[in-house]
C-alpha cells in the first residue's frame, strides 16, 4: 500500500505538471514540449478523480493503454478493439480501417479507461425508445492531436449505456462531467444526454438523473437565442437555472462551433453550475452556478440512480442527435481551476487541426473544388444554407466563407476506390445528392447515403482538371448550373441536364484547400 507522503508526492506532481500545460499554453510552448498531464490525471490530483473515461479519440490518462472501443463489420459480425498508437496517446484509426475494409462496422462498446471498467454498449429499449442500434464506426472522422480519428455520430435511434456501474453518484452524492461535442450536429428533440441516469432506462422521478445534455430544444421558456444549449437533464426538464428557464440573457447558445466543451456539476444537494467553451480556443463560460431546481421536489437533494447514459434521455427518449468524442464523470465536485486546466488540455489537443495533406484526392487531403467554365474560373463549391452552390473566393473573402468552400477527401463511404467530401467546418457531414441537387449533410450510416455520398474522379470531361461521377449515378457527374450543384448527365429531362456547356461545368481543378 502506499504511503501517505507517496500518495501527496504523486498527487503534487500531477498538479504541478497540469499548471505546467496550463502555463505552457499561455506562453506558446508547442504541444509536444508541454507538460503531459490529460483530463483524468488533472482531476485525480485535484482530489476528484474520474469514475468513468470514455473516449473514441485519444487516452485521457497519460498511462492507459488499453482499448477505445469496439467495432462490429457487418460481413460477417466479427468484432475487433481498436485501441491506441501508443500509451497516453491518440487512436489507432488505421486498425478500424484495416478491420472494416470492404464492408461496414458499427460501433458496439465505448470503453471505460478508468479502473471502474464502466464500459457503454448499445442501449437497449426503455419507458420512451425501442432498442437502440449502434453508430456507424465511419461517420465522424476528423483530425485530433493531428492524428486522423473517429468520433461518434449519434442519429435518431443510436444510444449507448452502462446500467450496472462502479462509484458513480448515487442518491446525492457529488459528481462533475464534461464532454467535448460539437455544435454542427444537433437537433431539438429529446434528449442528447451524457451523464448520470436511472438504471431501470424509465424515467423514475425528479433527481433522479444528472447528465449534461446539448441541443436546441428549449424545455423551459424563455430561453435567448438559437441555441445549441449546454443544459442539466435532471430528469422531467432540461435545467439553465434553479427556475429551469434560462436567467442568463447573454447565454444564446455555442451556434455552429465545430467542437464544444460541455461541463456539468453538481453538489448532489443544494448547487449545481454550467459551462461550456470552444474546444479548439478559449477558456470556459460559466452559464449557471446556484441552487438547484424549484420547478418540483425531488431536486434537493438529488437521487442520482448511477447508470449512465450517452445519446438519449434516462427513458431512452432517442429522437436526438449529437456527436461525442470524449466525456468523464469524477467523484466529487471538480473545482473550477481543475476545470480550466482540463480545457487548457482539450484545447492543447488541436482538435479539428489540418490534416496535413493537401491539393489532392489522397485520403485526409484538404481541398478546394474549382470551376473550370470561363464565366467562373474564380469560383469554388461551397456550403450554403445546407446546399452546395459555386462562388467567388478570394484571399479577401471572410474566414466563414473560405471554410465553406473547403473539403476533407475521405475514402469513398460506399467505395474506397471513390471518394467522400467531408465539410471542413461541418465535422460528419457531407457532400451527397438528394433529388439529383447537392447537399451537405450529416452521415447517417444508410447505404443510401452512403452511395449519394460517394464519387468517382476521372480525368476532366473538358480535358481540364477532375470530372466526378456519381457512384450510383455513374452517367451524371457533378455539375454547376446556375450556381447551384448537381448531379447532371450530358443532355437529359432536367435543365440542369443542358449540354450546354456541360463538359466544361463538369471539370473542376483541385487546388489547395482556402481554410488554413
């Protein structure tokens, strides 16, 4: 057993090595000359240690070097752990790749990296959902830590939970959690939820949950601005107050950001707090810090069950969306400078960082798709309100419409002899035909998607450039037509279907992507 000036020396290092990321940070020391310390190791010196870890992308102990999560193909229903480059560091993407070739896989067991072993699998049916399914393993790539990595994508139906756990909250007792989601892929229905839930997937009273939730959906009125929202699912309300309605006028919402931290604690008894943060800058925002809720008894103090829960309600409400790419639960209440340093860490990891690829159709390559036809040599495809239309960028344009305007190439999702284009500042969403006009739009894992998302590259029709061809299209080719986009065949019953042209409005130049 150890001694007690062993167990202070380790803890004192632990904290002297989180103040050195966090000091690192402020003065621009590169990432990997900073201090080691990740968000687990942060809360355990602070004397809160985790209780769960849950992660697709990266350790969030220095030392754990065990298995993310598992996937399933479905070829034959053979699973596989996918686990880490190395200890302390990011995931071994390249395993799923490898493992899911030729077919697809879905994720079945998100592991616990703390001790507790509280690991998530597919949730099955509860008082308000069906059975669960599990998300496609592919459906949310992105770059962390400059490695290429899978997050999770929850659709409508897709839920994970533990109901048999170890030292999580129960009956009162404190807790804190975060989770690092994104602002991009959300909706208004119930409930995209991390955190504390009933055992029993019904909803059994007040109190009887504590989990962060992330959406649009305003429970309690008024609440200010569009949302999404970082929220207390206490069960029977979505909490921005002990009133339940939001009291912070200057609290509108994280809007579209790429990567949000989400963070949630509560005392178990009389207080509870909110906040959130840009997960690639910044420090943390303080929504909410008070009593709990008045709306009802049951609240003070709280009657935590311990199950928890990610993509939907404690009663498997599961008409939600969201995406999730690492959260833990500790024991006991976090204090706000352990907090700081765990986003100071979040930060230091770069999510959504380049690649390091660009200019070309290689995998993990950033682009920019450029017109060919001389009425529109300066302009690119871009993201428009959910559609893909062409328009002139320049180096003067505005960062939102440069990073419209730039793709991630991603190994085709119905073909890796293809190509998908994942939007740059739209983590999981894609380009795809529906109705024969382009969109960009979240994968949902459908084999449908999959082949409206894919394309084809061949040399460029004019003799110029690249020319795409739809994969289950395979005579339409991807076209601009009156600034809009297309799949569009060389003469056909559509306007967008013109020969006029159409070689020339089928070639496009990859060039160097405009986002930095």
């Amino acid at each position: 057993m150890p001694t007690l000036f062993s167990r202070l020396r380790t803890a004192t290092l632990a904290a002297l090595s989180a103040l050195i990321t966090v000091l690192a940070l402020a003065v621009g020391v590169p990432q990997a000359q900073a201090a080691s310390s990740l968000p687990c190791d942060i809360y355990a010196a602070a004397g809160t240690p985790c209780v769960a870890a849950h992660s697709l992308v990266r350790a969030l102990y220095s030392s754990y070097n065990g298995s993310l999560y598992q996937v399933q193909r479905a070829s034959d229903s053979a699973t596989s752990n996918i686990g880490l480059l190395s200890a302390g560091g990011y995931a071994n993407a390249a395993a799923q790749d490898s493992f899911c070739s030729g077919t697809t896989c879905i994720i079945t067991k998100i592991y616990d990296q703390s001790s507790r072993h509280n690991d998530l699998t597919v949730e099955g049916a509860g008082g308000a959902g069906a059975a669960d399914v599990g998300s496609p393993a592919d459906a949310l790539p992105v770059t962390v830590g400059g490695h290429q990595v899978y997050g999770l994508e929850i659709s409508a139906g897709m839920g994970y939970r533990d109901n048999s756990t170890s030292g999580v909250a129960v009956n009162g007792q404190a807790e804190g959690m975060y989770m690092v989601t994104s602002g991009t892929h959300v909706n208004g229905r119930c409930c995209f939820d991390y955190g504390n839930a009933e055992t029993n997937n019904k909803d059994t009273g007040n109190g009887h949950m504590d989990a962060i939730n992330f959406g649009t959906e305003c429970w309690f009125s008024p609440c200010y601005g569009g949302g999404p929202w970082v929220q207390a699912d206490l069960e029977n309300g979505l909490f921005q107050s002990d009133a339940g309605y939001s009291k912070n006028t200057s609290n509108t919402g994280t809007g579209a950001t790429p990567f949000v931290t989400a963070l949630l604690k509560n005392n178990g008894q009389d207080h509870f707090a909110l906040k959130y943060g840009n997960a690639q800058s910044g420090s943390l925002t303080t929504t909410y810090s008070g009593g709990e809720p008045t709306t009802g008894s049951g609240y003070s103090p709280m009657h935590q069950e311990g199950a928890i829960v990610l993509g939907t309600g404690g009663d498997n409400s599961n008409g939600s969306i969201g995406s999730f790419f690492e959260g833990v639960m500790t024991s006991g209440n976090p204090t706000d400078a352990a907090d700081n340093s765990v986003q100071a860490n979040i930060v230091s990891v770069g999510y959504g960082g380049s690649t390091g690829s660009t200019g070309s159709l290689n995998p993990g390559s950033e682009i920019s798709l450029r017109a060919t036809t001389s009425c529109c040599t300066g302009d690119y495809i871009r993201h428009q309100n959910n559609a893909a239309v062409i328009s002139s960028i320049t180096s003067s344009s505005s960062t939102l419409d440069k990073n419209d305007a730039t793709w991630i190439v991603r190994r085709g999702l119905a073909s890796s002899s293809c190509v998908s284009f994942e939007s740059r500042n739209y983590p999981g969403d894609f380009l795809r035909h529906y109705n024969f006009q382009l969109l960009r739009q979240p994968m949902d894992g459908t084999a449908q998607f999959r082949s409206d998302a894919t394309f084809c590259p061949t040399t460029g029709k004019s003799g110029t450039g690249t020319s795409f061809a739809s994969y289950n299209y395979p005579t339409k080719f991807i076209r601009h037509y009156n600034l809009n986009v297309y799949i569009a065949s060389n003469g056909g019953s559509n306007t967008w279907d013109s020969s006029t042209s159409w070689t020339d409005d089928v070639s496009w130049v990859v060039s160097s992507p405009w986002a930095p």
